[in-house]
C-alpha cells in the first residue's frame, strides 16, 4: 500500500499548492458553482409554461452540474489530462443544451435515444474558430492522441555524457501552476455559460428569475474583470505559455 500512500500524498500536496496559488480565482469558482447549484434545485421543478418546454434540459443541466463540480477536484488534485477530457464532455452538454432550448421539437428525439453529433450543433450555433480549436484541444486529451500520452514526460540531460537524454514518466500528479491557471479560468468561464443557458431556459419556458437571483449574479459577473486581467497578464508573458502541448525540459 505504500505507492498508493505515496500517491494520496502527493494530490494532497498538489491540491495545497493549487488552492495557496490559485486563491481568488478558485473561491469566485466556489461562488459560482454555489449560485448554479442554488438556481438548479430552486427553479425548474414546476410545470412549464407550455407542452413544448424541452424536458431533456433538465437531464443535460443535472450532467453538467456534476461534471462541473467533479472538475474542481480534478483540477485541485493535479488531474490535468482527464480534468480536458471532463470538460469536452461539459462542452458538448452545454452546446447541445443551447441547440434544444432554441429547437424544443428535438428534445423528444433525444430523449429517444437519437444521436445529436457536436458537429451538427456547433454548424447550428456558428462557434468562434477560438472554440472550435478549443474543442480540437479537448479532443485531443478524449482519445489516445499523442498530445496527451506526451503529458507528463520529462526530458533530462544524462550526466556525464552531454548527447544523451532521459526520459521519464510522474505517476504522481505534480502542481504546474501555468497549466492550472489556464483550467481554472475555463472552467469558471463554462461554470458561467452553464448558469446562462440554465437561466435563460427557466424564463422561456417556466418564468422569469427572482430579482435577487438577478442581482446576485450581477455581483459575481463583477469579480471576474480582477481575476480575468490577472489571468491575461500570466499568459501574456511567454515564460508561462511554453507548457502548451509539449514536453518539459529540464
């Protein structure tokens, strides 16, 4: 049991740095998923306004929610490959959550078992070339692509003998806060989109949101520009950008 001790100890030791180093942008996380998770039990369980409200929504937003919650842990705990794999899947969720608020008449074909392709969705939305990539890059962690296999290599230099190199595997995730800081602002900005999708649904086909619902997302939108500046400022330095897809040298 001791390499599983070591293991244990070695997320614990990552999720301390994560939360110490990621401080802010972690706790607006925490609010966000708080106010979604609030919103999710407290609206939606009536009768919709009319025959045609898209019930499969409600089995969408309640995979999303979890997805979103078990990301935070994935994240804190140094699971970095399968934390972009978790959130292709919160993707696809939410884009088709989107698609079948606008085009109730599918929800029934989904609930049917029908395959809806995220090919078909994102045409249907007309997605930025920046989230197509982003997919791309999801993509890349989903499947045994060699994107992902490369992840946690480490490439030395073999002493004494200058034209060698070593190349070794961590077992135990390891603290990278550059890669960490890029997953946490995604996942805040999905965590948002998930709240708007959900909130937008409730008014079109149930009713509108209470006023202090209204103003308390108003206030946690706020605190985003402090923490969205900061993240741009950490990336805009080429030091904390060249983790991306490639592996480390030492």
């Amino acid at each position: 049991m001791e390499n599983i001790k070591s293991y244990l100890l070695a997320e614990k030791k990552c999720e301390t740095e994560t939360v110490s180093v990621l401080k802010k942008p972690i706790e607006l996380n925490n609010e966000f998923f708080e106010f979604y998770l609030k919103i999710s039990k407290k609206y939606g369980g009536g009768m919709p306004k009319s025959e045609k409200g898209p019930l499969a929504l409600i089995l969408l937003n309640h995979r999303i929610l979890k997805s979103v919650y078990c990301l935070s842990g994935l994240l804190k705990k140094g699971q970095y490959a399968e934390f972009h794999s978790i959130l292709r899947d919160v993707f696809e969720a939410l884009s088709k959550s989107e698609y079948i608020m606008y085009h109730p008449e599918i929800s029934d074909s989904w609930l049917s078992g029908e395959r809806i392709t995220f090919s078909k969705v994102s045409k249907k939305l007309t997605f930025t070339d920046e989230l197509n990539n982003l997919y791309g890059e999801l993509c890349n962690f989903t499947h045994a692509n060699i994107q992902s296999s490369l992840w946690e290599i480490t490439v030395k230099q073999k002493k004494p003998k200058p034209g060698f190199r070593v190349i070794t595997m961590t077992y135990e995730p390891v603290f990278q806060e550059p890669i960490a800081y890029s997953l946490i602002m995604y996942l805040i900005s999905f965590t948002i989109y998930a709240i708007k999708n959900y909130m937008t649904w409730i008014k079109m086909y149930y009713h509108e949101i209470d006023i202090e619902d209204n103003l308390e997302y108003d206030r946690l939108v706020e605190k985003l520009p402090p923490i969205d500046k900061d993240y741009s400022e950490f990336c805009s330095n080429p030091k904390n950008t060249e983790w991306r897809r490639k592996p480390n040298h030492e």
